[in-house]
C-alpha cells in the first residue's frame, strides 16, 4: 500500500533531501541584490538567484545566444519571449548545461547561480551538480516507460534515497504539488503512459518537483495541452513560486502576462528588453517589444 | 475534365493485379519451404526416437544417434554466448552513447556492418590461426565456441545500436534532466529499454550460429565424436571438481554430424541426416519464434 505512513493531509515539510556537497567559491563578481529594471515597489527586496552576465552560445559556429545579461528573482516567475528561433529554448538549457550532452557545443559568458556564486556554465563545474538544483520540464511530455510511483521517485532514487516510506512520503508530496495525486493515487503502479497528455505532463512537473529544485526550467510546458490542462498548470506555476523560482519559455502571451512576474523579450539570439510583465506589456520601452506584443511581426 | 471514376476503375484494377503477382510470389516461395520440410520430416521423422538422441555416432546406421553433436551444440553455444552478448552489448553501447562521432568511428561503424557479410569460412580461417595456432586452444569446445561469438559479434552489436537509437532522444534528456550520470542512464534506462530489440537480435545471432558448419570444420572440429566432454563433477573413482575442463574437449556439432551422414553412401545414413536436419530445423526455429515472441512482449510493454 503506498500510503502507509502517511496521515490524510499531506506531509508538506519533508527533511531536506541529500544534496551533493557544493562548493562555496564566492567569485569576485558576486552579486549584489538590486531590484530588477524599475524597483518594484512595496514588495520586500528579492533575492537574485540567478543572475545571467554576458552569456553566447554556440552550436558549432551558429550563436543562437548573443550577450544575453538577466537577472532571476528568487520566488517570482520570468517569462521568455520572442518569436520562434530566437533562442529561448537554447537559453533556456544554458541553465541546466543540457548543451553539453551534444558535441559542439560552447558556452561563453556566465550564469552565476546563489547561494554559493558558482558560475553554472563553467567547463570546470560539473553539469550533473547543476541538474541537482535545477529541474527541467519539456516542451513535451516525456514521462520513462514506468510506473507513475517510479516516474517520480527517480530522481529521489538518484540521489540516494532508498528508505521505502520516504520514497511514498515524498512521491505523495510532489503529485499533489503537480495537483495530479488524486487522479492517479489508486494507479500508482500503473504505466506513466496510460495518462493522458495533460497528466503526463503534470507528471512530468510532479517528477521536478520531487528533487525539491531551486530553480524548474520550463521549455513551452502547455503547448500540447487543452486550455483546461494548460490552466491547472498555470494555477500550479503560481503555487509553486512560493517555493522555488521559476523560468517559462511561452509562445502564449496571454500566458506570459498570467503567469509571469517579469518577462524578456529575446530577438535573433539578443535579449531586447526585460522588465516588470505589465510593464513590458502596456509600456515596453523598445519599439520592437512593442511590435511583437501587438502581433505585428513573429 | 478528368473522368474521377475511371481513375479510381484503373486504380482498382492495378491493385488487383497487384496483390495476384504478390500472392503468386509468396505461394512459391512457401510452397518450397514447405515441400523441403516436409521432405525432411518424411525422411528423418520416423527415425527420431529416444535411442537416436541418446546414442553416439557409429558405424552401423541403425545405432548411430546425435547425443554427442547435440550436448557438443549446446556447450559450443553456450561459449559463444557468454563471450558474444557481453562483448557485443558493450561494444553496442560503447559506439552509441560513449564513443565520439569522428572519421575514426566512422570506419569502425562501416565496418562492423560490413563483417556481418564475411562469409563464415573466413572466421573459420582466422580463427584457425588465432584460437589454434596463436593460443594453443587446440580443436575444442573453446575455439568452436569463440569462432562462432565472433561470427556473430556484428549482429549483436548492430542489433543493440538499432535498439539503442530507437529509444526517443527526449527519454535520454529527461534521464540526464533529473542529474543522472552516462552510466545511470544506460543501467536505468536505455538498457531496460532496449532489451527487446538486444534479445531479439542475440537470439537470431544464436540461431546463426547453431547452424554454422563450414568455420567449425575449418578449425579442425571432428565429424565423429563417440564420447562427451568431461563432466564438471566426477564422483567416480574419488569426488573431483573440474568445472572448466570441458572447455579443452573435443567437439562435434549438429550440422557437421549430418553432413559426415549425408556424405556416407547408404539408403539409412541418409535417413539419420534427415532426423538430425529436423532437430536442428525445430530448434532454428523455436529460436527465431522466440524472437518474435521476445519482441512483441516488450513492444508491447514499452510506449512513447
Ligand atoms: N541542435 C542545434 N544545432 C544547431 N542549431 C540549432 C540547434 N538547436 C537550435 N538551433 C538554432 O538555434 C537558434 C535558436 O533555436 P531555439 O530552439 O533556441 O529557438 P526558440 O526560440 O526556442 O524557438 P521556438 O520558439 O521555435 O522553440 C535557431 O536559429 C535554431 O535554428
Ligand atoms: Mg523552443
């Protein structure tokens, strides 16, 4: 039974999970936290967790990131923008180095990821370290041919998690954080498959969530989803942010505008312009923001 | 205009003739198969008996069986696979996911592919010189055995990467997304995954491999056997444990013991060459059935 252990209400407050040791090299470029564009007022000061100065990216000798510097707020959501082949997925998979499981690949520039200032893109860094801390959610659903309950407790199991009840306890907690678990609870054991296209998404995000990362990556997590699934996953997107930060890459600007708390608008490799979300969508400063949020051109 | 019915009309008829000329072809091609089977089976069954496969070779047709060929088929393929799946499995996995794309791999690539078109008299030849000239490991089980791996070394390795490959490049990123090492993805994933597609190209190498005569025959394999190889266990005359020294004895096998039959002149050797052909057809093909069977299952247990 895999209940056993655990009471009705979900066991919200796990301890926290084994992480591997991470080095603590403050670098000199260390950050100093300073709001974003215009200070957002009345809120309390956020932390920056991540912060992007000068990065490019190669494919072989293509840039698909030009000298792209942002900064990440620790609990509110950025959304990236731009029309297609701008280079938002590329930019995205920066942040967890899932470029170097391709040859030909090249990073220049920094990510440097807090607390502990480490610089996420350099060659030194282990990428599997990053990917310990932050998780990724694709564009389209790809749960393993498993089991639900195993779909999820992978990545637990690959951080050398093996008691049983802490496995079911932490399973438990990341479905209802995906707002999957009272659909699947009695299938459990069940294919990943069987799901539909929407709850194996949510699946998917439920099996990010159980890392507990620091920062989810998500690449267009919605655009193989119907508007009622694509909705359960916007709802959960603003639970979630209380406790970790995120990254969505969206074609929807509707969506950008629902989710996001500030938004970065990225043209042919470039970040044009970032900046609060109502901001960037009444008010964008560039001309060219303006022309592609009013559909114009992309 | 375009007359829309008479297309479809000439469409209709072209497939209709179409599927005649394909029924024809697979009416033939059956037809033979099955008359040679059935020949087989006319001649060899009745001959098939307990005696027959519990007795060694002899002069006199009548007492003759295929007990040492088909304990000598067994041990010999039993070699082949112990070296064959580990090695061609790794060999698989070493070029799909570990080795770097360059003109060096390239080149291996080519011709693992091609090796699989060596005809089997050329293994047979090198491994006389490696197996029994080079290491001194004489005419044995050992050598058979080795010579057949290595026959089938392309199939295998060429079976794990096609099953490898076939695994959606989004499972592998999910995998390494959560922070998994190369080798945890190949342990948790791509080898679970993939074991279909690796079972059923080793069974088929396997099947190969049972019904290989000429690389034996040129390793200096005897036609007539009429004694087993050591058992691992004696207890007679005093207990001794010698768990390897079959390995070094000498061997026949199932094809090379119907050709010495078929060879020979007289009406009853010839029958026993066709009882020996129906053992060795029914497990050829129990095997390949096997494979079907294999990937099936996990097709149909493994989606995305
Ligand atoms: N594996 C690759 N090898 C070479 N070039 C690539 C590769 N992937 C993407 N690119 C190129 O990099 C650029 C950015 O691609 P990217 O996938 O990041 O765009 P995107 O903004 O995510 O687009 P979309 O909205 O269509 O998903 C494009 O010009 C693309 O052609
Ligand atoms: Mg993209």
């Amino acid at each position: 039974m895999v209940t056993r252990g655990i009471g009705v209400e979900p066991r919200r407050t796990l301890p926290p999970l084994p992480r591997p040791e991470i080095p603590v090299s403050v670098s000199p470029t260390s950050i100093k936290p300073e709001p974003l564009g215009t200070p957002a007022p009345a809120t309390p000061p956020a932390t920056v967790k991540a912060e992007v100065q000068n990065l490019n990216f190669f494919y072989g000798t293509h840039q698909a990131v030009k000298n792209v510097s942002l900064r990440l707020l620790e609990n509110h959501v950025t959304a990236l923008i731009g029309p297609s082949g701008c280079g938002k997925t590329t930019l995205l998979r920066c942040f967890n180095r899932m470029h170097d499981l391709y040859p030909n690949t090249r990073y220049d520039g920094r990510i440097i990821l807090n607390p502990g200032g480490i610089n996420i893109v350099d060659r030194a860094v282990n990428p599997i370290e990053m990917r310990m801390r932050i998780s990724m959610v694709f564009q389209k659903p790809n749960p393993f041919p498993k089991s639900i309950y195993e779909n999820v407790a992978y990545g637990l199991r690959l951080r050398g998690l093996k008691s049983r009840s802490e496995l079911e306890g932490r399973v438990e907690v990341a479905l209802r954080g995906a707002a999957l678990w009272d659909e699947v609870k009695d299938r459990l054991k069940k294919q990943a498959y069987d799901l539909s296209g929407g709850q194996q998404q949510r699946l998917c995000i439920a099996r990010a969530l159980a890392i507990e990362p620091e920062i989810v990556l998500f690449d267009e997590p919605t655009s193989a989803l119907d508007p009622v699934a694509t909705g359960k996953i916007e709802e959960l997107m603003y639970e979630l942010k209380s406790r970790l930060t995120i990254i969505i890459v969206t074609h929807n600007m509707q969506q950008a505008a629902r989710v996001s708390d500030y938004t970065a608008f990225m043209y042919l490799g470039e970040l044009v312009e970032v900046d609060q979300t109502a901001k960037i969508f009444q008010n964008p400063s560039k001309p060219l923001t303006e022309q592609y949020i009013s559909g114009r051109f992309g | 205009m375009l007359d829309a019915r008479a297309m479809i009309a000439r469409g209709r008829r072209r497939d209709a003739a179409f599927n005649i000329l394909g029924w024809a072809c697979a009416v033939v091609v059956l037809s033979a198969l099955a008359a040679l089977l059935t020949n087989l089976c006319i001649q060899g069954l009745s001959r098939i008996d307990w005696q027959f496969l519990t007795s060694f070779p002899s002069r006199r047709p009548q007492q003759a069986g295929i007990l040492s060929a088909w304990v000598g088929s067994i041990l010999v393929i039993l070699v082949t696979a112990c070296t064959a799946i580990p090695l061609g499995v790794a060999a698989g996995i070493y070029l799909e996911e570990y080795a770097r794309k360059n003109w060096f791999t390239t080149i291996i690539e080519i011709n693992i592919v091609n090796l699989a078109g060596v005809p089997s008299i050329i293994y047979g030849l090198m491994a006389l010189g490696l197996f029994v000239y080079q290491f001194h490991f004489g005419q044995s089980i050992l050598s058979g055995g080795l010579t057949l791996a290595f026959l089938i070394l392309p199939i295998v390795i060429v079976a794990t990467r096609e099953a490898m490959r076939a695994i959606p490049k989004h499972i592998r990123e999910a995998a390494y997304a959560l922070g998994a090492t190369r080798l945890e993805v190949v342990r948790h994933h791509l080898l679970p995954y993939s074991a279909g597609g690796i079972g059923t190209g080793v069974i088929i190498g396997i099947s190969r491999a049972i019904g290989e005569t000429a690389p034996l025959v040129t390793i200096g394999a005897l036609t007539f056997i009429a004694f087993l190889p050591p058992s691992p266990i004696v207890v007679d005359p005093a207990l001794q444990i010698q768990p390897f020294k079959w390995i070094m004895s000498p061997f026949t096998v199932l094809p090379i013991q119907m050709f010495n039959w078929v060879s020979r002149p007289g009406e009853e050797f010839l029958k026993n060459a066709a009882a020996a052909g129906v053992v060795l057809m029914v497990v050829t093909l129990g095997l390949n059935a096997a494979a079907i069977v294999v990937r099936h299952r996990i097709r149909r247990r493994i989606k995305w």
